[in-house]
C-alpha cells in the first residue's frame, strides 16, 4: 500500500506522526513503538530561552481524557539544537537505521513576534532531521498586553508572515481551537505564507476538587485532550478542509485507525496520535497499519486518497 503523503512540502513516508508535547524530543519511546511506521515525529514546544512550564501538579485525569497544564517547560532552542537533536538521530537511527530516521517535525512558541521568528531561523540552520516548523500560536503575545496570537487575525498574520521570512522550511500553524469561526484565521495564515495548518489544539479546561474546593492543577487551567474532544477534531477539520486549500495534519482523540480514518475522510491529509501514547506507546504503529488495511479493504490506491473522501 503507498502511504506517502505530502504535508505542505514535508514528505512522509506514512500519514502518521506524534502530537506535540506527548512524545518528548523523539527518543522517549525508543524499545516500545516501530518508529518506520511513523512519516514523522513532532518534538514538544521550543522557544528561545529555556522555560521552566508551570507549577505541580500539572496534569490531572478525567472521564474520556486528561487536562494538562505543564506550560510548554523546555531547554531553549540553543540547547535544543546542540543537544536533543544530535540524540533523537542516535537513539533512533540505532534503533531503525541511520536511513530510516523519521524527519522532525519542531513544534515552536514564543512570547512575542521577533521570538517565533529568531527560533525558526535557528531550527532552520541545525539542518536535518529537523524538516518542518509547527508553530504553537495558542501563547500570549507579551507585548501586546498577553492577548493570545491565535484568537486575533491581525496579529496571527504578523507572527505567520515573521516566521515565514524566517525559515525555508515547511510551515504548519497549529490553529487555536476555541474561535467562533476558522475562517478568518485560515485565510491570514494562507495570506501570510503557511504551508499546512494543524488542528486541533487542546481545549481549555478546568477541574476543581469539591473537598477542598480549590482548582486540581498548580495553574488552575489547563487544556483538555483525548477521546473526549475526537468529534470536537473531525468537525474542526471538516471546517476547515472546506474553507482552505492547505493541507492538513489533523490531531485530537486518535486512539484507533478509525479514529484517524475519520479525520482523513474529513480532509485531513497527516494524522497526530497524542494523549493515547501515554497509555499505549505502540498506538501509532496500530494506527499506521490501520490506515493501510482499511484501504486495501475500501479499494484505495493510496493513503492519501482518503483526504477529504467524505461522502455527502
């Protein structure tokens, strides 16, 4: 079965990879997942300067999923580069062999416009297996008083059109998900020079203990993810499939091939598997081999026919 895809100019060798900030920088499952099934993996969030995330405790379980909070915590790009890049292509080309490391997708965020921008250029000089740039705009734009980039489509042009004269790399913007409607979102990052869009993020969330009747996460929110959000994510990418002609990596509740299949017929072209590493490492792998089946069986030529095959 072909499984290649083409993600904005990232060519995978399988329509699967991690969501970030469930698979470290790519060396954390090595032993518990086939990593030649995965068309790329996707390092958890960088940033300029190291970051210390967010205080204990960070992650809390609920019906269907988690709420997490760990607040993007990180090494900075500089030791991020010199070091966790360098492992990920030992630790995984031991595994799988030098050929047949999977490219790296890095996940990027910032506290203002000049720093997406300085964090691109940089990721962008370390050369391979860093393939693709996933910009995080769900972050408060400090010199605009902390209002998020994602929710305002002036300044989501601004950081996309920074970024993008920043790196020749892919550029895929990882769109916020409580908006009203994608459209204007979706036509400034296609105006300002993205390459592939990717949805969704997590949703923000709050648990409370009723006892002590304080908030269970040290930030008090957090953001929500697994099974729980999947029809939030298919409906998501339907949207915007139908107003964008951009591919898209589509993530959110993908526990099973079918969960994924759902995102592919909706218009997704790549598929993130996220919160349900946590709980079965080899769930990509599955997934993988899902798609290919279920193509065979459907009479599919290739994978990437299945984007946007929804019958309607």
């Amino acid at each position: 079965m072909d499984l290649e895809v083409n993600l904005g100019g990232l060519k995978m060798r399988t329509p699967v990879t991690t969501a970030s900030g469930t698979f470290g920088y790519g060396t954390e499952y090595v032993g518990a997942l086939d990593y030649s099934k995965l068309g790329a993996v996707t390092a958890k969030g960088v940033r300029l300067d190291a970051w210390p995330g967010n205080p204990m405790p960070r992650h809390v379980e609920v019906f269907g999923g988690m709420v997490n909070a760990i607040g993007l915590q990180g090494p900075g790009v500089a030791a991020f580069v010199e070091h966790y890049v360098p492992h990920y292509v030992e630790t995984v080309g031991a595994e799988t062999g030098a050929n047949a490391v999977p490219p790296m997708i890095v996940n990027i965020w910032g506290g203002s416009v000049e720093e997406y921008a300085e964090v691109a250029k940089r990721l962008t000089a370390a050369g391979a297996p860093v393939a693709a740039i996933e910009m995080n705009v769900s972050c408060p734009n400090v010199k605009a008083g902390g209002h998020t980039f994602g929710q305002d489509p002036a300044v989501l042009a601004k950081v996309v059109a920074a970024t993008r004269a920043a790196t020749t790399l892919p550029l895929i913007v990882k769109l916020a998900p409580n908006v009203p409607d994608f459209r204007p979102y979706v036509a400034a990052c296609e105006d300002s020079g993205a390459d592939a869009l990717a949805l969704i993020n997590t949703i923000p969330a709050m648990v409370i203990d009723i006892e002590t009747r304080r908030p269970v996460l040290g930030n008090r929110t957090g953001g929500l993810s697994g099974r729980c959000v999947h029809p939030a994510a298919v409906k998501a990418v339907f949207d915007v499939h139908n107003c964008s002609k951009l591919p898209l990596l589509a993530m959110g509740g993908v526990y099973e091939p079918k969960d994924a299949i759902e995102l592919m017929l909706a218009g997704a072209t790549a598929v993130a598997v996220g919160t349900a590493t946590f709980t079965d490492p080899s769930t990509a792998a599955r997934v993988c081999d899902g798609i290919a089946d279920y193509c065979a069986r459907q009479g599919f030529a290739a994978a990437r026919d299945l984007t946007g095959a929804l019958a309607l």
